[in-house]
C-alpha cells in the first residue's frame, strides 16, 4: 500500500508542485490537498491518511498550533512541518507540538521524499544543520527523570541516529517486540509522546553521546 500523504500549504503552486511529485513515485499517494487547518482538521477525521506535509503560515492560523490539535488524535498521522521560517523558535516548537520532521521550503525535494519515507517508517526527518541548531541551542534547567536502563539509552541513541524498529531490532539482536517495549519505557521516563521529542530532551539533557544526520 502506497504512504496516503495530505499537503496542508496556502500556496496553490507549491501544493499541486508537491502532489505531482509525490504521486510519481511509486509508494506514495496524495490523498487530500488543503490550504487551510480547519480543513486539514476535517481531512484528518474523513481519511485514512499516513504522513501529513503541514506549513506553518496558514489563512486561519498558525499550524504549529494545529500541529497541537493533532496531538488528541487516537491515532496521530505523522506530521513533518514544510516551511519558510527558518527559525530555532519554531523548529523547536514543532517538536514540542509532536511533529516528527521539521523541513525548509528550500530542500531539495529528494529530500522531502527521503523525510516522507523516514517519518512513515518509524524515523525523525531533522536533517543536520538543524539538529546541530539543537545542541548548540537547547539550554536550560533540567528536571529530574527517572534514569533510563543502559539498553533503553541504547535504543535511545538509535532513535537519535534515525533507526526505524526493525534497524534496533537487527542491531542489538532483539525482537521489535521488545525495541516497541523499550521505547515506551523511554517515553514514559522522558515524559515525551513522540521520537522527535525524545530526541529533542536527548539533546537537551545529554542523554546520548553523540548524534548523526537522519540520512546515515
């Protein structure tokens, strides 16, 4: 079954651009087009939709904050905000609102392509130049967490490296089953309902060594 993509962009040329593309390759499909969040709000209860392309400046309000409603859904479509604004604010703002990729207008669309396929398999789409604007720029108090067992900080640094389940599984040698029950255990310690998130408090708190482009 091919990934059903909705497009969420106020600007005509750029959404019938994106859905042209998307719909030549061969595992991708443009269900539904909009321009405004109320109708990416209806879209999301009619259709069965897999990965969501969400602008942030929209004609009935900010989408970062729609990015928010989404977060009530039972089953959340995964979310990559495609945007002008190349700011740390809104970037990390989309984390927190639970997106899992954060990509420029400006990105080749190989690269849109790539963050569609990651985030649909499991991954954050949060190429290098951002993620590196992550660790030099998240500062702060840290609150206290329960401490992650050293296989979940394992689990945790490929999450960070951008692994799907089925990667953590064949690289520690266990079952997704059991990469699945770690990392909801990471969630529930870091207190985050998303990988993007845990990636940002991962970052955040230092919790792993080191961090690679999603793309490796």
């Amino acid at each position: 079954m091919p990934i059903r993509v909705l497009l969420c962009d106020d600007h005509q040329v750029l959404r019938d651009s994106l859905a042209y593309l998307c719909n030549e390759e061969p595992d991708m499909e443009v269900v539904a087009t909009c321009s405004r969040g109320s109708e990416l709000m209806s879209c999301v209860t009619e259709i069965p939709i897999d990965v969501i392309l969400l602008d942030i400046n929209l004609p009935d309000g900010n989408g970062i904050e729609f990015a928010e409603e989404l977060k009530n859904l039972q089953e959340r479509p995964k979310l990559i905000v495609l945007t002008m604004y190349n700011y740390d604010e809104y970037l990390f703002r989309a984390i927190r609102a639970g997106a899992d990729g954060y990509l420029l207008k400006d990105a080749p669309v190989s690269e849109v392509l790539a963050a569609i396929r990651a985030v649909h398999a499991g991954q954050s789409a949060l190429p290098a130049n951002l993620t590196q604007r992550l660790i030099q720029s998240v500062r702060g108090d840290l609150p206290t967490r329960e401490r992650l067992s050293p296989r979940e900080t394992e689990v945790l640094q490929l999450l960070v490296n951008g692994y799907s389940n089925k990667d953590i599984a064949g690289q520690l040698y266990i079952s997704e089953t059991t990469v699945k029950l770690h990392i909801s255990n990471i969630f529930r310690k870091l207190q985050v309902r998303s990988r993007s998130q845990a990636i940002l408090v991962a970052i955040r708190e230092g919790l792993v060594p080191h961090l690679l482009d999603y793309h490796e």
